[in-house]
C-alpha cells in the first residue's frame, strides 16, 4: 500500500527526516510513537502527499507521488487518502451530512450518490440520531466520529490519523480506537496513526518509535 525509501526533509537548517523507511500493507494498522519534534508529523504529512519530501521516493498503490503534478497530486489525495486530526476541523455552519459529504463535492460527485453514503457511514459510526445536528451539537467524540467518517466518505485505500484520540476524554478514546479496529476488521481498512497514546500504539499491527528525524531499529 506504501512505499517510503530513504525519506528526508529539512526545513531551513533543520534536519526533521533523516532517511526513513516505511512499508504498509493493506489491512494494517501501524502506530508512530517517540517525543514531540521526533518527525511524526512530517513523515505523516509526507506520507499522506501534504508535503514533499527533499530527497527519497514515495509510492502508494504502486503510483510514484512525485511523477505526478501539484495538481495530479491533490487529485490522488482526494481520492486514495483520507485523514483524521487531533481536531476535527468540521465546518461549523454544515451538520454532520453535509460535513461528510465535502471530500464526495470535491470530487464532484453529485448529491443524489453522496448524502447517501455520508448517512450510510454515519448510521455505521452510531451517529443514525445526529444526522442533522451541526458541530456545536454533538460531543467531542461524536465530532471525531463524524471526522472519520469524513475521511471515508471516497472509500479512501489509507486513512493517516495524527493524534485523533488526543482531544477526547479517556472513555470517547476508547470507543475511537475500537472503532478503527472496527473499521480494519470489517472493511480491511489500512490507517497509520501518529499517536502519544501508548494503549492505542500496543493494539496496532506494529508500533514504529521515531527518535531523532529516525525509526529506532
């Protein structure tokens, strides 16, 4: 599913990648772990086509990212990649359909297949009852479950999640991080997740710990 070789990115003097390497496979879950400023997040960036690397290859699905143009690029995301953050950046003035719907209008898809499938993912998520609530309605975790159906909305083949439990209290984190085991079990769905919590990192397929711009060996 991924491919990253020998991946390096500086900014100014600052060398954040100093080389990684990362293979996924389809089906599985795998954690990044390691102290703030260790590169997670620029690899996640990397990884997801947010950001180029300034040396090494990347393919997903066996497409090299950087034959493509900025524009083939946010082409490939919008249909192949799918994302969950820290805070679920909804759109305030939209309810969770309309929400979920965004990625499906991007792709220009038309209303009569794409609020379908938004309520199809929601009623999946446990959200069946919030369809039309807006953000300021819905919890912390229903907001996050909304996000993740977001991210699903294009049957992405990844979904890369930077911190998604980290804004949650202790029981909607556990629910989340049963959901995306839900999510692989039933629909061999791949995420590689950028996470400090360690319960989440220890339920992965594997736990990769970056320190220093490196994965530990």
């Amino acid at each position: 599913m991924i491919r990253a070789n020998n991946i390096k990115k500086s900014y100014g003097n600052l060398s954040v990648l100093k080389g990684v390497d990362l293979e996924v496979n389809q089906g599985e879950i795998v954690s990044i772990v390691g102290k703030s400023g260790a590169g997670k997040s620029t690899l996640l960036h990397i990884a997801g086509t947010l950001d180029m690397p300034d040396e090494g290859t990347l393919y997903i699905n066996d497409v090299n990212i950087a034959t493509l143009s900025p524009k083939e690029v946010a082409a490939f995301r919008n249909e192949h990649i799918g994302f969950v953050f820290q805070f679920h950046h909804l759109l305030p003035e939209f309810n969770a359909v309309e929400n979920v719907c965004i990625p499906a209008y991007i792709q220009k898809q038309k209303p009569a297949s794409a609020i379908p499938r938004a309520k199809e993912l929601l009623k999946y998520l446990g959200l069946g009852e919030r369809l039309d609530h807006k953000p300021t309605q819905l919890s912390g975790g229903e907001q996050q479950r909304v996000a993740v159906a977001r991210a699903l909305m294009n049957q992405p083949a990844i979904v890369f999640a930077d911190e998604p439990s980290g804004n949650l209290d202790s029981a909607s984190s556990k629910d989340l991080h049963q959901l995306l085991f839900k999510l692989r079990d039933d629909f061999k769905q791949t995420f590689v997740i950028v996470t400090h919590n360690e319960e989440l990192a220890a339920m992965s397929d594997r736990r990769l710990v970056m320190s220093d711009g490196r994965f530990e060996d």
